[in-house]
C-alpha cells in the first residue's frame, strides 16, 4: 500500500519504518529540512534499539523516503497517518493546532478518496474535529477521518509494533475500515486482534490505558514507601500480589516516579477531559499528585542522611533516561533530582549511555557528564541510580568502593539485592526497603571536609 507519514517524531519514525519493513511504500513529511536530510542519509533522529537497521535497509530498497513537500508526499497515498505532536497546554489539555493546522493544509490539495489517521495521542472528539476542518473545502466523500492510537513502548518500540498486542481503528466508515484492515494484517497473523470501534472510544482507549499503568506505578509507590515504615519489603509485597491472575506482574515496580512524553502528558489530558465534563476523576488526579511526590523522594532521603545543606558534598548519578534504552529525558525523574541537589550546593556528576546530549542542553557547565559510569564516581560522596541502565545492574563494586568518598548508594530502582549490599559494606538505601548498614548513617552526616575521605571510616 501508499502510505504518507505526517511527522517524523518518535511515533512517526517508527510507524513509518515498520510500515516500510512489510513492504509498504511510505513517504514521510516533515517541515525541519535538517532532519529530512539527516534521515535521507539514513540517520535516525532518535536513540532506539532496531530503528538503525531498519531505517537504513529500506531507504535502500526504496521503500522509504522523506520530504518536507506535504503536497508532493501525500500525492499517491491511499492513507495518510498524522503523527504530530500534541503537546500538553497550561490546563494540561493536548494542544491540537499542529494536527488541525495540518488538516487545513490537507483540505487544500487532496484531490482523490484519502483515509486520514489520527495516530498522535488525542482528546475524545479530535478526529470529529479534524473532519470538520477538512469539509470546509473537501466534499466529504474524499475522506474518512480514523483514530489508530499507538500503544509503543521507548526501548521496544520496533518490537511493539511490528508484534502487537492488539491494533485498536475508530471508524464507522467500511470503505476505511477495509483498508485499514489490510494495512495491519501483517503484524496480526499470529492470531492478535485488530479491534474496530468507534472513533470516540478509540481515542478514550489510549487514555485509558495510560492512565492504568501510570496508576499501577503510582500504587506501588505508595506501597513502597507505607513499607518504608512498616518495615516491609516491597520485593517481597510485590511478587505477592503479581502473582495473582487478577492483578498480573507488569507495572508493579517502585521506583522514583514515571516519566517520558506518554504516561504525564495522557494522564493530564484525560484529568482535563473529565474537568471538560464537569466530572471529578479522583484516581486519576491522585495519580499525578502521587507522581510528584515521588520524583522527590531520593532528594529526601539523601538530605535525610547527608543534611539539607549539600555544601562541599559531590554525587554522582547513574542515568539520565526516563527509562533504560532510550534517550528520551521528558519528565525525566533525574533532572527533578538534579535540581534538587543543585539548589541545595552540591556538585553533580552523571552518566548515561544515550541521554547526556539531550542533559547537556539544559544544564550545561552546571554538571559533570562523565566518559564513563566509573568516571561518575570520582570524588563523589555517594552514588545515586535513577535509571536502571543493564550496565548497571553488575558492576564493579570494588571499583565503586574505591572511587567513592564513602562507600554509600541510593538506589531509586532498587537494581541490587539488600543481601548483596549487607555483604559488601555499603549504606545502601533503596524504594520501599530496609537501609541497609543503617547505623552508619550518623558517620555519613560529618560535615564535608571534616575527615571521612576513606571506606574504612565506615567500618
């Protein structure tokens, strides 16, 4: 089939590709010249695991191609996927004037029956809108407007689509239902479904889904730390309840809050939705405030142990990324705790394996990036993971121990087992567990500079 991809962002790429990689001839659209080039030269914009190969073997095979011309890129398509961004507004409702400003442009050149897919994460009532905007200079029968939601996750994007769970169409047009239909029968052959509904549910359904698994996080964060003070262990609690068929495993690790450009954004919109509506959606507001405050949490318990003044104190911090295996630092939880530990006089040194470029353009000089995760630890006072990067679930503790000032760790992910911690010495503090070498905690509190410059003063 011809398809047209509007927007070259996260979705857009990977939508365009995976298209491309089952034999489609996809044209994708973008108006920033640099990027189009940068991706005729087989480069991708963004970090994501597969992209690369993909990207680049089908630029080769000519089944796909970039252009900043709307008019030339949409020419031929049989469906045309607005992947645009929707950025949240000061309300927190999605803002829509990419997509319905493109849907003008469109209502100017389209000359021959398009199906035109909403695939950005849009409000209820969107793809009414962006039909309304159309008819006023197409006749309706040259279009049908869809919502295909896109359900990809950072770090396995490749995989998610070109195995999905399920695809999820608005429409209640047939003529585009067939044709969507024989879009995506080659990602379902192993039997998932395609659901057909209408356009209204189809675009609660990604709120919804969101907005679950961001409430399943934040649950166990509230989890976490009511073990904190029980003296329960959330590991524990976890694989409890994750083991009932009712409740399931996914989304049930603690951690220092969610971020990225879905979970914060989606759960806004649909808080804004209800507001809209005149409905108080309470789980949902809850949701957020509890994310917030989670973000917050290893800046509290490093001041609970070193002191609100950070002066003359140095950390090193392990991970950058809202999450491991990708680049993407929106609503990242290690730039809150950054900022925390900026403000309060300390130094800061970090490592990440893809998102120190997208870091070093807001903080600048402010911090250290380090050539290495051992680079980070030079000369810090404790070593704090946000991110749980594979490269940093074994490292060298030896090494940790003896770059470090004093061999201390918060661990927002809980990467290391409380055991492990016991054996090597470290006062190490985690999410909804016990502090190990907890007594060591009035030796960590020596004003800088006093003298604690050794793993042994810990001992």
């Amino acid at each position: 089939m011809r398809v047209a991809i509007i927007g070259t962002g996260y979705v857009g790429l990977v939508t365009g590709t995976c298209f491309a990689e089952t034999g489609n001839n996809v044209v994708c659209v973008d108006v920033n010249e640099e990027k189009v080039q940068q991706l005729k030269n087989g480069k991708s914009p963004i970090y994501e695991p597969g992209l690369d190969t993909l990207l680049e073997r089908n630029i080769k095979e000519k089944r796909i191609e970039f252009t900043t011309s709307l008019k030339d890129g949409i020419k031929d398509a049989q469906i045309i996927f607005l992947a645009l961004p929707t950025p949240p507004g000061e309300d927190g409702a999605a803002d829509l004037r990419y997509v319905l400003g493109v849907a003008d442009d469109l209502g100017g050149i389209i000359d021959s029956y398009k199906v035109i897919v909403n695939k950005s994460t849009v409000p209820v009532g969107t793809a009414e809108k962006v039909a309304a905007v159309l008819a006023q200079k197409l006749d309706k029968s040259l279009f049908d407007v869809v919502s295909n939601p896109e359900f990809l996750r950072e770090g396995v994007a490749v995989e998610d689509f070109l195995k999905p769970d399920r695809v999820v169409v608005g429409t209640s047009s047939e003529r585009a239902k067939k044709l969507m239909e024989e879009l995506y029968q080659p990602y379902v052959r192993q039997g998932n479904p395609i659901y057909f509904m209408d356009e209204r549910s189809s675009e609660m359904t990604k709120y919804a889904a969101n907005s679950y698994l961001a409430m399943r996080i934040s649950f166990m964060n509230e989890m976490a730390n009511l073990c904190e003070k029980a003296g329960a262990n959330v590991d524990l609690v976890r694989m409890g309840i994750g083991s009932d068929s009712r409740i399931g495993k996914r989304f049930l690790f603690p951690g220092v809050g969610y971020g990225g450009s879905c979970f914060p954004k989606d759960v806004q919109a649909l808080a804004q939705t209800a507001r809209e509506m005149d409905y108080d959606f309470q789980i949902v507001n809850t949701v957020m405030k509890v994310n917030d405050m989670q973000k917050l949490r290893l800046g509290k318990k490093i001041k609970e142990s070193f002191g609100s003044d950070l002066s003359g104190r140095t950390f090193a911090v392990w991970g950058l990324a809202f999450k491991p295996e990708t680049d993407d630092i929106r609503e990242a939880p290690a730039l809150e705790l950054i900022n925390e530990l900026l403000e309060a006089g300390a130094k800061v040194r970090t490592y990440d394996p893809e998102a120190m470029p997208n870091v070093q353009k807001i903080f600048g000089d402010k911090i250290h990036f380090a050539t290495d995760q051992y680079d980070a630890l030079k000369g810090a006072d404790a070593l704090v993971i946000v991110t749980e990067w594979s490269e940093f679930r074994n490292p060298n503790f030896d090494t940790i121990a003896a770059s470090l000032k004093l061999p201390v760790i918060f661990d927002g992910r809980n990467v290391y087992s409380l055991e492990k911690m016991e054996g090597l010495g470290f006062y190490y503090e985690s999410i909804g567990r016990k502090t190990v070498h907890e007594n060591l905690r009035n030796k960590i509190q020596v004003p800088a500079g006093a003298g604690v410059s050794q793993r042994g003063d810990l001992d």
